[in-house]
C-alpha cells in the first residue's frame, strides 16, 4: 500500500482527531493570513497617505516688517522690502520633490461701490480692503485650513487676469454676486492725527475686477480693535495681474510669502537643508517654516499599527508552534504500535515520516484554503477595522499639484498571492519540522524494541 493511501485512509478513520487539527490550523491560518496582510499593507498605507497629503514649506519675510495698531508696516530704512524674484522659485522648483509652489502678494484696494464692513476708526478715508494675490487660491492657508470655505463660483486660477474672491457678507452688504465687475483704485493705510487714513489720497490707476467666487468663514475670526482693512471679511484674494494692474505689485517680484508644495513629507527636512543652502535667497530677510499637513500624527498611528501587527504575529506563531508540538507529541505517541509493525514489515523510516507528514499536510491545506478565502471575503471589514480610524487629512489641491490622488482612499488591504503562498510555505515547512521532530523519539528505537514497548 503506497504513501498516500495509507495517509488517506488514516485521515478518513480518524474523523475526530482530524477535526480537531483542522480547526486548529484554520484558526491559526486565518490570523497569520489577515496579519501578515495588515504588516504588508501598512507600508503601502504610508506610502499612499504621503503622497496623498503632501506636505510643504513656506518662505516668509522676516525683516523690515512691523505691526502698529494693527497695521503691517514697512520701514524705510535697513535693507529694504524683502523680494523673492522668479529666479529664486525657479531654483527651489529644480528640487526633484517639489512638485508646485503658490506665491503672495499684498496691497489694498477701495472702490466707489464697496462699503467695506467697519472696523476700529472706521471713515471714508480707510474704507478699503485688504488683497491678497496668488496663483491659485486652492493653495492658500485659510482655504486648506478649512478656514474659509467657497460657497459659489470658484477659485483663482494662476492664468486668470483682476479676477476676485470676496466674503458673502461683504457681497450680502453691497448686493453683489458671482459675475459682477467692480472697478477698484489703489490704497494704502497709515495713521495721522490717531486716525486710519489712506496713504494714496491722490487716485491715478484703476482697475476692473470680475468676482469670480465667493467665500465663508468656517471658523469665526477675531476682529476686534482692528481698522478696516485688516478685518478678515473684508479681505479680497485675487490674480497677480490685479494688484498689477494697480501698480502695488510687479510682475515676477513677491513681497509676501511664497509656499512650496513637496509631493512626500518624509523627505520634507532634507529639502529644506537643500533651501537653506540657496546662496540666492537673503536668508537675513527670510525664514523657512515647515507644514506636514499633520502627517506626523498619521505615520505614529501606522508606526503603531505595524508595531502591534508584528506582535500580533510573533504571538500567534509562537503559541501554534507549542500546542502543534503537543498535539503532534501526543498524537505521535499514540501511533508507536502502528510504526513498530512499518518498520517490521520492511517500511523505511522515511517512508513512515513522510506519511505522517502527508497526513497533517493534507489536513492543513484544507484548513489552509478555507481561511484564505474567509480572510478574501472579509478584507474590507478588516481594513475598516485596522485602518478605518486613521486621521484623514485631506488637503485636495496640493494632491492634485503633487500628481497624487486628493484625500485618503480605500482599499489599501489586499490579499496578496504572493504573501499568501509565502505564509503558507512558512506553516508548511515549521509542521513537517514539527512531525519529525515528533517522531524522532520513535525512530530511534528498533522494531522490537517499539513492539515489546506495546505489548
């Protein structure tokens, strides 16, 4: 009687000890399956969220900037109003990383048809607001902060010309809507005699300026104690062709900040040693900060995660490796009789290990097979379960420019074939370490020995 039928038919008349190895490699099978793929698809999640999130840094002026009353000031002396040229973007834009940038300019305008809302010392010679000009508006602090919100029309696009975001209330208390033209003029602030008063009294240029969109303020802000100008819903976001075509800006020229965009915030500290190194930039005048988007936060929630999966799985391994060698000890103490008359009628010992491994072989496969598809069927209320309490940050725009896909996306868990087969081929090879480890006590008896033993 060949191997395999011996293996066959022992597994067939041994309904119950069968079961209860096959529930026993079922279970374990299923936890070092669904673990093994949580392990493997962390890294992918890190990989996903990075890209997906982005993060950034932001060159600011820090020199010649003073706040009095409220009011950003620029001293005439020292070295002057801090510039960064297209040249300098153009150098930090050759860094391999960074994907997209979003420069600032600010100025203020005042029109004959806007009432401006009120603020400290309000009069007709401060009723003005503040512009803000940017290649796109998607990118600025306050919209991906989800401090403002649009609420109609759209954003500013870095190819539009004098086109406007204002707030719904400063359009609610001048009647003006999406698609309305207003024609503003030059300001400036500063203060005579205690009073906010424009410092351009003499108006030479103006401009025509389309409202493109308009905007909300999710999270209140404090204007108190503040002129004019600097309250946030009077606050204008525009083109840089809009506070060019003012003459308070010159092409290719940022007196505010500008914001760099980097597709991978783990590389984002060495990106900013590679900046800090830019002999072009006045780094007396200007100062890096950094933005990960928070994901800080996301990579310790994952650190976490794949830091609890590997006990998990360290766990699991070794507490199946000691009760499979009970078991199998157990099971093959009771089977001394049946290899003492194999070895008497002639059977190798190879042979009779390899019918013993055979039979748990045949076992585990079954058991095997059904806990891979239990764990294919319920990968989704897995990834749920692992990652569905993950910060999601969702920072649209900056995906976009980064080339990732926006926000955090399902799907991250998969069932790998090729890390299914390498679980399995684990289990496979630490059993039939096991049957023979479990036999060998047998094995080193001769067939007397084995027989007298019994009798």
């Amino acid at each position: 009687m060949g191997v395999y039928r011996r293996a066959a038919l022992y597994i067939g008349r041994k309904r119950g000890q069968t079961m209860v190895l096959f529930f026993l490699f079922f279970i374990v099978s299923t936890f070092l399956i669904a673990g093994w793929s949580v392990l493997s698809s962390a890294d992918a999640v890190a990989k996903v969220l990075r890209t997906s999130v982005g993060g950034a840094f932001y060159l600011r002026p820090t020199s010649n900037l003073e706040i009095k009353e409220g009011v950003v000031e620029h001293p005439k002396e020292g070295k002057g109003q801090p510039v960064m040229t297209e040249k300098n973007i153009k150098d930090i834009l050759g860094y391999e990383e960074v994907k997209a940038y979003n420069a600032i300019n600010y100025g203020y305008a005042r029109s004959d048809a806007v009432d401006f809302l009120p603020g400290t010392g309000h009069s007709e010679d401060n009723n003005m607001g503040k512009v803000s000009s940017m290649n796109d508006t998607t990118l600025a602090d306050q919209f991906a902060e989800k401090k403002l919100e649009l609420t109609e029309g759209r954003h500013i696009k870095k190819e539009d010309k004098n086109k406007i975001l204002i707030s719904d209330k400063l359009a609610q208390a001048n009647g003006l809507k999406v698609g309305d033209k207003v024609r503003f003029t030059h300001a400036g602030i500063t203060r005579e005699n205690g009073q906010f008063v424009d410092s351009i009294p003499k108006k030479t240029v103006f401009a025509q300026a389309e409202i493109v969109g308009i905007y909300k303020q999710s999270i209140p802000q404090a204007d108190w104690a503040v002129p004019t100008p600097e309250i946030g819903l009077n606050q204008i976001f525009s083109d840089h062709g809009f506070l060019e075509s003012l003459k308070e800006a010159q092409k290719g020229q940022y007196t505010g900040e500008v914001n760099f965009y980097v597709s991978d915030p783990l590389k984002l500290d060495d990106i900013i040693k590679k900046v800090n190194t830019n002999k072009s930039i006045d780094w007396g005048q200007y100062s890096i900060r950094k933005n990960d988007f928070q994901y800080g936060k996301i990579a310790k929630a994952l650190s976490s995660i794949q830091d609890l999966t590997g006990i998990l799985i360290l766990c699991i391994c070794a507490a199946s490796l000691v009760v499979l060698i009970l078991i199998l000890t157990m099971r093959m103490r009771g089977r001394v009789h049946e290899a003492g008359i194999l070895l008497a009628v002639g059977k190798s010992k190879r042979g009779i290990a390899g019918q013993f491994i055979l039979e748990i072989l045949f076992i585990f496969l079954g058991a095997f097979l059904c806990s891979a598809a239990i764990v294919y069927f319920a990968q989704q209320g897995i990834e749920d379960l692992v990652f569905g309490k993950l910060p999601v940050v969702d920072i649209d725009k900056s995906a976009v420019e980064t080339g990732s896909p926006a926000g955090v996306s399902k799907g991250y868990l998969n069932i790998d074939i090729s890390s299914v087969l390498r679980v399995f081929l684990y289990q496979a090879a630490a059993m039939s370490l096991t049957v023979i480890a479990s036999c060998s006590s047998i094995f080193a008896l001769k067939p007397k020995e084995i027989l007298s033993k019994m009798s």
